[in-house]
C-alpha cells in the first residue's frame, strides 16, 4: 500500500484553519484583520492546491492499482452497538475530491476580485473555506452517519452563503427557502439509515451491502420496509441535487453571490445527492422497483428543468434551471445502472456550468459598471444585448460554456451526454425519446441566453448630459419580454414600483460610487451644443478571466478522460481505468474500444437535434441591429390577450412561455396547498389549544368562581333568609314527590 493513503484523513482538515483563523483575528485582532482582508485570499488558494496535489496523486495511485483504502476508528462503543468513524478512498471519492478542489481554487481566484468592494469579503472566504471542508468530509466519508454530518455542515453552509446579503429580504427568503425544502430531504434521510441500522445493525457501507445481500437473497427481510428505507435515503438525494418535486430552492439560491452558484449551485453541493445515490447504488441495485424510481425522477427532472429554463429572464435562474436539467441527466444514468455514465456527465457538466456562471458573474460585474448594485437590471437579460463588443473575452469563454452544454463535438459534454442518450435507448424507448427531446431544449434556451446577452444592441447605455461622470443611465430594449398590451412599452423595475416605460422615453437610474470609478468612456458626440457622453461596460479584470480561461480549457480537454477508445495498445478512457471495476447495468462486459465510424454514427442523431434547437433560438431570437423602427417582435413569446383570432400555434406558445415563466406553477402550489394548508392547520390548531385545552380549565375557574360569589352571599348570617331558603327546597322537594306520585 502506498504511504500516502495513512495520510489521506488529512484531506478535509487542510482548508480547516482559515475559517478558524480569520475567526480569532476578527476576534482578537478586528481591525488588522479587516485592513489585511486580502491577504486571507492566498492561503485559501494555497491549501485548496495542496488537496488537489494530492488528490491527482491518489488518482494516479487508483488508476495504477485500482486500490481501496479505508481506515476507521472507534468514537464510541457500548454493548453490541458500536460507532466507528474513518475515511474511505476509493475511485468515486478520488474524482470528487479532485472536482472540489479544482473547481474551488478557480472560484476562490476568481472571488478575490469579485468580492473586493464587498464588505462581507473575509465572511465569504471563511464560509467557503467551510464549505469546502465539509463537502470533502462528505466525499471521503466511510458510513451512513459520517454522512449525515458533513451532509448537515454542507446544509448549513449553502444557508449561509445563499443568505450572505442578509439585508435584502428576496436573500433572506431564498436561503430560508433552501434551508426549509432541504430539511424534508434530510429528514427522509435519517429515517432511511436509522431503517437500514434497524435491519442490518451497521453503519458501514461494506457490512450493508453483504448483510443485504445475503437477506434478500435468503428472502429474509420485509421488502416493503426495505423499500421505504431505500425511498427515504434517495428523498435526501433528491433534495440536496434538486430533484423534481423538491426542486423549488435552487432558482432562488441564486441570490447569493455569482460565485456561490459557481461552486455551490452547479459543480459541488448539488453533485452531493448524485454522489450519495452513486455510493449507494449497490444497496438500491437489490431492491425491486426502486431503480425504475430513480430513473422515474431523473426522467422528468430533465425534462421540467428544461421547461422552465425558457422563459427566466435572470440569467442566473435560468443557468440554474439548466443545472436542474443537466442533473436529471445523472440521476437517469444512475436509474438506468449507467455508473459510468453518470459519473462522466457529473465532471463535465461541473467545469462547463461551472464556466457558465463565472462567465455570467463577469456579466453582472460589467453591467453594475452602469446600472449600479441592482440585481433587477445587472442581471436581467432583457436590459443586456451587444455585449460582445464591449467584453470579447467573457463573450467567448460563455460560447464555448454554451456549446458544450449543448452537446456539441468535440467539447466535454458532448461525450458525456451522448452516452446517456445511447444508454437510454437501451433501457427504454420513451426515455430515450424525452431525453433526446431535450438535447433540442437545451441548444435552444443555451442560446436563447447568449443571443439576449450578446448579440444585437446595446440595451443600456450610459448617458450623461452634463459631461460629468456622476451621470444617469437609461435602457432601451427591443428584446423586451414583458411586453404588455403596447408591444412597444418595456416593464423596468426600480424601487419595487414597476412602470411602463416606451421606448422613446427615458428613465433614469442613480449609479453607485464603485460603479463609477469602474466606467470608462467610449464615445462624445456633441449636439446642440451639449456633450452627450456614452458609457459602456467594461470587461472583467485579468484575475476573474484567468479562472474562466482555465475552465475553458477544462471543457475543452476534460472530455478526453471519458472517450471509449483503445486501439493499438494506446488506451485513453481513463475514466473506465478510474472506476474499474464500475458498477455498469447496461454494460456488464463492455469492452471499452470502439469502432469510430459507429460512434459519430450514434452522434449525428443527438447532434443535430442540438443544431435543430440553436437554429430556432436563432429564427426567435436574432440579432436586431436596425433602429426601433426595424424591430423584430420574433425574438420573445408575445402575449397579447387583445387579439381574438390568435392562431393555435401563438395560444400554444403563450401557454409554454406562461408555463415556464411561472416557474410551472409548482411554488404557486406550495404557496397555496402546503405553505397555506399548514398555516390554516397551525391556526385551527391554535384555536382548539385556545379554546379547548385552555378553555376547559378556564371554564372550570370561571364556574367555581360565580359558584363562590354565589355561595357568599348565601351565608349572610340571617335566621330568616336560611328558613326561606330551607322552605323553598322544601316545597320544591314535595312538588317533585306529587308528580312522582300523579305520573
């Protein structure tokens, strides 16, 4: 064994003390600490290299060897219950770790400087120094229980990195959100290892998977129990990799900082259920009915991603709804028993989306450059368009993200998806067909993004009538999608009051100071004896387009790992090498070389429904490069209820664009059935306690209460009121004894 792995506990310690630190400097030492804010930036990169270091190394080892190195020791042991805590290195924690590290160093990289101005700058890289501690611990985690604890730290940081602009109460609500929807997923996964603990007395994954085995092998255990436990465990897969129907956090996740969604919300965490389900794969192997659950789900994840991905004007949101997509894509794979497969779209899609939003963060840090702080209009891809002249650079790096997310060869995802969708062919026609349908969707809501982005126009301008800098700015968009009964007026929000705004008008909207000293000045034109000076965005700085280069070059290159192509003793499927042996369904025996002219073969047909979708993108959403008067009303979904002889084709696109744009109706559904039916319980509830469970002793207070006023005045002390009293009872006792007697 080699003498590196007794040291591989070491890996989710490494980025441990920079949280810490910075937490006893802000304690001990605030305002040094805060004056030497960007010093704290280096050792984060530094210790995220070393794990990468030696994860590479590690990889190499398992590649070499295809060895399995696991240690644990006992925390805690009392009679036959024993509680055991380790690490575990295998191929799946190997490319994990390797995915973490490379992806957070470009990320951290690419913060320094996005994160700058912000004065939340040493709390960002202590939460994502956190974060990344306790996404490894989970990877290398050895049982079900060490699981669970990182599984929480990894929850509690997405919290607190979603809500890191605390003071904006859309932040406050989406980590709030986030928190909630995960909690359900967390609890079905406690209830399923308590499940399996109760049937096989063990934590481990290695004793579950024999002790299993073996009772369902010798039918003795209760399957339908079984079955539960195995439901629970996945509805933690399902939330924490935002699944369908627990899906509804990720959107609004997006109001953290760009870089969060980078790391968090495309490459990492929401990899965390797929990786959960991928080390559990042999224990749901076993169990009837559940693959076909899992695939189930992935199935119409994709699909709803897809969906509701079309119509997001926030560029964010929908990169996230595309990330939703690109994870149905794994968890059909995993349904399917294509380990493999799955395990090689995680990588590709983690550097690609993790391009994507670093790319649209280079965006949003341009367009603040003139709209201010204002994630309404910085984000808003309706406010955006021509961009490509001004950031060439963030231009390129989004396109070739663009491409590969698409399916196109010879990019990263190309290789990965097109062997889910052969896979899927194999294992069901109608899964196959609803996945190749959303190859199509993806090419077109990819490029529906870049088209609004870059092409055309510029939608905002920066316009300044006194000459100076502390201008104003005003937007004029022909890609408008809010378009209401004039479909030349433009919905523009400022201060949460929207107003309709035409396009001959100007609106004008305050910059802040940091914006300012970013703008730089493209054109003068005089007229009418007033200078009228232009602004445009600027591209990002040389450190956020150094991460993007580099990931670039991952989307380009890291597709190699994964090509099924042995010949003449030169073997390049790495992947099949690392995960060797794999747990593959669909290809028990499969020899991993490859006759190349079937395989592009098998390509075309996934390649041009990708093509199918970029050219419609293109026919709804192209450039516009004229003047107002040469607007094209064909780049968004019109709706238009005024018009009464609307043909089919406009009411269908209209009911797709409502569909996506409302998120597909499903938080409205929350809103109203699980969010309103629980406050409806919670006060009827309150009632019954208020006027039962209060009410009844209360009632009993009140009674002895008027029994005893009652009772007072009873005992005044007076011969003759008692003989009142006594003969009145008297005579109502012998009334009562005559009608006894009468009747």
């Amino acid at each position: 064994m080699d003498y590196t792995y007794p040291y591989s506990w070491n890996i989710p310690l490494i980025p441990l003390p920079i949280p810490m630190l910075i937490g006893v400097g802000l304690m001990v030492f605030p305002m040094a600490t805060k004056n030497l804010r960007r010093m704290w930036s280096f050792p984060s990169i530094f210790l995220l290299n070393v794990v990468m270091l030696l994860s590479v190394y590690l990889s190499i080892q398992q590649i070499n060897k295809n060895s399995i190195y696991q240690y644990v020791w006992s925390w805690t042991i009392n009679n036959d219950f024993s509680l055991d805590f380790g690490y575990l290195i295998d191929s799946l924690a190997s490319i994990m770790v390797i995915l973490i590290s490379t992806v957070g160093i470009l990320v951290l990289f690419y913060s320094d400087n996005y994160m700058y101005h912000d004065q939340g700058y040493l709390r960002f890289f202590s939460y994502m120094s956190f974060f990344t501690t306790s996404m490894l611990g989970l990877v290398t985690s050895v049982n079900l229980i060490q699981i669970y604890i990182f599984w929480e730290l990894v929850g509690m940081c997405s919290y607190l990195l979603i809500g890191f602009w605390f003071t904006r109460p859309i932040a406050a609500n989406a980590c709030q959100k986030a928190f909630v929807t995960n909690r359900v997923g967390d609890f079905g996964l406690l209830l399923g290892i308590l499940g399996l603990y109760a049937i096989t007395g063990s934590f481990e994954f290695r004793d579950l998977f024999e002790i299993l085995n073996k009772l369902v092998y010798n039918n003795e255990v209760n399957f339908l129990f079984l079955t539960l436990c195995a439901l629970f465990l996945f509805t933690g897969a399902v939330a924490k990799s935002s699944q369908f129907p627990l899906h509804v956090w990720l959107p609004d996740a997006m109001e953290g900082p760009t870089p969060i969604s980078a790391l968090i919300h495309a490459a990492t965490m929401v990899a965390a259920g797929i990786f959960l389900v991928a080390r559990l794969l042999p224990l749901f192997i076993i169990i009837p009915h559940i693959m076909n659950f899992i695939s189930l789900i992935g199935i119409v994840t994709l699909l709803f991603g897809a969906t509701l991905s079309l119509a997001q004007n926030d560029i964010k949101r929908s990169l996230a709804y595309s990330t939703m997509s690109q994870l149905g894509y794994m968890m059909l794979a995993l349904g399917m028993g294509s380990y493999r497969a799955a395990l090689f779209h995680l990588i590709t899609h983690a550097y690609s989306k993790a391009l994507l939003f670093l790319g649209s963060g280079s965006i949003i840090h341009s367009m603040e450059a003139i709209v201010g702080y204002s994630p309404d209009k910085s984000q808003n891809m309706v406010l955006m368009g021509g961009l490509k002249k001004h950031v060439p650079i963030t231009k390129i790096a989004f396109l070739i993200g663009t491409l590969s997310l698409c399916g196109i060869p010879p990019l990263a995802c190309f290789w990965s998806k097109d062997q889910i969708l052969n896979d899927s062919w194999l294992y069901s026609p109608v899964f196959a067909i609803i996945a190749c349908f959303t190859v199509g969707l993806t090419a077109f809501y990819m490029f529906r993004i870049y088209l609004l982005t870059f092409e055309g126009h510029l939608n905002v301008h920066f316009k300044d009538y006194s000459g100076q800098k502390s201008g104003s700015c005003y937007s004029i968009s022909p890609w408008g999608k809010e378009i209401q009964k004039n479909k030349f007026s433009l919905l523009l929000s400022t201060n949460n009051n929207e107003k309709g705004i035409l396009f001959f008008f100007n609106t004008t909207y305050r910059i802040f100071d940091n914006g300012k000293k970013m703008i730089r000045p493209f054109i003068s034109v005089p007229c009418f004896g007033i200078q009228n000076t232009f602004f445009y965005p600027p591209e990002s700085d040389s450190t956020m387009l150094f991460s993007m280069s580099i990931l670039v070059l991952f989307t380009c290159l890291v597709g190699i790992i994964g090509i099924p192509y042995n010949q003449s003793g030169i073997d390049f499927d790495l992947l099949s090498n690392l995960l060797n042996p794999s747990q593959n369904l669909l290809h028990p025996n499969q020899n991993n070389s490859i006759d190349w002219y079937e395989f592009f073969f098998n390509a075309i047909f996934s390649v041009s429904l990708a093509f199918f979708g970029i050219f419609i993108a293109f026919f709804l959403y192209k450039p516009v490069y004229s003047s107002f008067t040469n607007l094209n009303l064909q780049n968004s979904f019109v709706n238009d209820g005024n018009n009464n002889n609307t043909a089919l084709w406009e009411k269908m696109i209209n009911l797709i664009y409502d569909w996506s744009y409302n998120r597909g109706y499903i938080d409205f559904f929350y809103q109203i059935f699980l969010a309103g039916g629980l406050r409806r319980f919670a006060e009827l509830t309150h009632f019954f306690d208020r006027r039962g469970i209060d009410g009844i002793p209360n009632a009993f207070g009140l009674i002895s209460f008027f029994g005893g006023e009652g009772i007072k005045y009873l005992g005044a002390g007076r011969i003759s009121s008692y003989l009142l009293f006594y003969l009145g009872f008297v005579l109502i006792f012998l009334l009562f004894y005559l009608f006894l007697l009468v009747f």
